[in-house]
C-alpha cells in the first residue's frame, strides 16, 4: 500500500506534464507559422519585415551541381638503400664489468675490488684517469 500512493502522484504528474507540453508547443507553431517569410528590402541590407520565418524547404530538395576533382596519388620515387661503413675494430680494450660501490664520501666512491673513484664534474674518474660512468650502486669503466 505504500507504493500506491507515489505511484499514483507519477502517474498524474506526467500526464499533466505531457498535456501542457502539447497545449504550449501547439501555440508556438501556430505563433511562429503566421509569420511572413524572410525578404530583403527593396535595398537589400535589411529584412524587409521583422520578425518573420524561414522560408519552407522545397520537396524535393534540388540538389547542387559541384565537379567532382579525382587526383591521381603522386607517385614515390624509390630512395636507394644506404649501406652502413664497415666498422673498423677499435685498439682500447673492451668495457670491464660493473663494479658494486661500498664507501662513498664527497670526493668519490670505493670499488669492491679496493680501488678508490673520484667525483669529476658528473662522471666518475678512475685509478687510471680513464673516465667512468656511475649507475645507482655501481661503476663501470
């Protein structure tokens, strides 16, 4: 019995929402159809009368002759394959194996294999004066 009364109040709202919406939209049609249809004036800069309606679509709707342009794609013209140098075998010797970082301080880093790596600039320096690389805990020369 509880959802008898809601159900009933809906139902009445919406049938008087739909029979004032068609009260109300048929007004404006008939308002908005007595109209004239938009003319410019003998001038033509302006509307001739105001306010007035858009002119009724014609049936069927003429359809307006526009060329039809097809161009053909433009043909590619093939680049020629580019070979690569052959590479030379280069004299310094192979990268080493990265090394695990123990002790740091602010002028560098000790190695796990004792030797020590000074900070210069933002690389790291070896023993040897070679210039090292430091990823995380790890250098690699």
């Amino acid at each position: 019995m509880n959802i008898a009364k809601p159900a009933a109040f809906t139902v009445v709202f919406l049938f008087g929402m739909l029979v004032c919406e068609y009260a109300w939209a048929d007004q404006a049609t008939d308002d908005y159809a007595k109209l004239p249809v938009c003319t410019l004036s003998a001038d033509g800069t302006r509307l001739a009368v105001e306010p007035c309606r858009t002119a009724p679509a014609q049936r069927p709707m003429p359809r307006r002759p526009v060329p039809q342009i097809i161009d053909r794609m433009p043909q590619q013209k093939r680049v020629a394959s580019v070979k690569m140098p052959a590479m030379t075998p280069t004299l310094s010797s192979p990268p080493r194996a990265p090394v695990p970082v123990t002790n740091c301080d602010a002028a560098g880093c000790y190695g796990t294999n004792g030797v020590r790596y000074n900070n210069a600039g933002g690389g790291v320096v070896g023993p040897s004066g070679k210039a090292c690389t430091r990823a995380g805990a790890t250098i690699q020369c």
